[in-house]
C-alpha cells in the first residue's frame, strides 16, 4: 500500500486531461490531490469522476485557480463560501478535505495522520517588514501582479491576508488535537516555508505563494512529510529531518509527453530513503 501526490492539474488544457486519462488504476493506493485541478465545478467533477475509481482514497486540498471565480459565472460562488461548496462536491465522490476529520495511515509504519490542510496566503513572503500592500507594489515594480488580485474573492473577510489568518488559526487547533506521539503527513497547495520558494524567472511572485505563520509547522507537528503545489517546480528537499516534496504537474510546457502524468506521480509514503541535508532530489525542476 502507497501514498502518491499530484497538484497543479489544470484540466483547462486538453494536454493535461489527455495524460491525466492515462493513469492506470492503484486500487491498494492513495492519491494526493494538491489543488489547482481547474478552475470550475466542472473542471473539479471532471477530475473526481476520472480518478476516485482507480484509487482506494483520494484526498484533495484547495488552490488558488479552484477558489477564482471567473467573470463568466454569473452570480457565481466568492470566496469561502466558494470553497465549501467544492468541499461538498468533494464529499460527493468519497474524496477527504480539509474540512474532514484526519486519517490515520492504514499502511506500514509509525502511527501517522495525513493532513489536508488550508492556509492560503498573506503576503509575509516578500522583504520583512512590508504589509500587504507593499509586497504588490514590489511585485508590481517587476511587472508581476496575480491574478488572484481580480478574482480570489476573500469574502467574507474583508482580505486575503485575513482570511489566510482566520485559516492558520484554525488548521492550527485542529493540528494541535492531534495525539502528541503522532507522526504527520502534511499536505497544503501553498509550499510552508519561503526557502523552498524557487521562482527564478518571476521571484517577485513570492508574496502570493505562502504565509511565514507556517515555517515551522513540519517540526512543531512531527511531519514526515509536507506535500505542496503551486510553483510548478517539481522539488525534493529536507528540512530538519522532515522530507518536502513539491509535486506540481503544472501547464503544458512544465512537463514532458515522454514522462506523462504518470511518471510525475510523486510517491510519498514509503518514500525515498533520507537524502543529503537541505538538497534538492533527483526530480527537482525536472
């Protein structure tokens, strides 16, 4: 019995669909989904249909193009409530979120609990010191600016940033239930720590990709490993004992037709064996 990992599917392009059809059953595994699936309802069921049959357990967690709302949705669902609605959609097809109790892991092992988790964003990954809206005009110095600023709704708080706060706190008391022996698998679309933020051509990007309220979650919660998404960055690093694995399939141009969905599933448990302190694996920007 294995866990696997993937994020950043973005069904909205035919290329991605076509090689996410390709996956063959694992009907002993669980699979990982590390948000960004689409950008629709659609899109989300699409996905569900296409794996929760091949896969014992399917776990999702939110990204940001899952909670835009695009202009063309007339009336369409913002913010929170936004993503409890896909968290009902989600519960449709058997599939564990955030808003679950967490699992324990039924394979070999110490005793561990898988952690979907969700915690957005508030800027913090920028120069220390800069609010919110400091870190946008930085980034917008560059010519970069998200389009979460057009259509992530924070709804209803009256910000992202607080919104990511109100998530950190209550991830956080849930986290901290667990029992204090327990072994975690952390897993959250945003990557946890801003050192494993690589974005080499658009740096400034940083203030959209995570919350410093997060840095050391992997030691205080015992975590094995922390799965995450979003930089299209595919990624194996260590941090204190604990493995992160960055497992992004991203847009077309981010992988290979020769490798496929397929060949980026990343497994997670059992997992690599321990590797040099600090290094990136073998699959990093691969």
């Amino acid at each position: 019995m294995k866990l696997f990992a993937l994020a950043d599917l973005h069904v909205n392009h035919a290329a991605n669909r076509e090689t996410l059809a390709s996956i063959p059953a694992h009907p002993s595994d669980w699979l990982i989904l590390g948000g960004d699936l689409g950008e629709t309802e659609v899109h989300l069921r699409w996905v569900l249909e296409l794996l929760t049959p091949r896969w014992k357990q399917v776990i999702w967690v939110p990204g940001n193009h899952e909670l835009w709302t695009p202009p063309k949705e007339v009336d369409g669902l913002r913010g929170d409530a936004r993503y409890r609605h896909f968290v009902e959609v989600c519960r449709e097809y058997g599939v564990l979120t955030p808003e679950d109790p967490y699992p324990r892991w039924p394979g070999e092992g110490p005793e561990r609990f898988i952690c979907p988790m969700f915690t957005l964003y508030d800027y913090s990954f920028s120069p220390a010191g800069m609010t919110p809206q400091e870190a946008i005009q930085w980034a917008r110095e560059e010519g970069i600016i998200a389009m979460d600023e057009r259509l992530l709704h924070p709804d209803p708080y009256p910000t992202r940033a607080a919104w990511c706060a109100a998530r950190v706190h209550e991830t956080r008391a849930r986290l901290d239930a667990l029992p204090s022996s327990a072994r975690t698998i952390l897993i959250n679309h945003w990557p946890l720590r801003q050192d494993l933020v690589r974005l080499y051509r658009i740096p400034r990007y940083a203030p959209w990709c995570g919350t410093q309220l997060t840095r050391n979650w992997h030691q205080t919660y015992r975590a094995d490993v922390v799965v995450s998404g979003h930089l299209h960055m595919r990624a194996t690093d260590w941090r204190e004992g604990s493995r992160f694995e960055e497992v992004s399939l991203g847009y077309p141009r981010h992988w290979s037709d020769d490798t496929g969905a397929t060949g980026y599933l990343r497994e997670i448990l059992p997992g690599p064996a321990h590797t040099i302190e600090g290094t990136a694996g073998p699959d990093w920007h691969r």
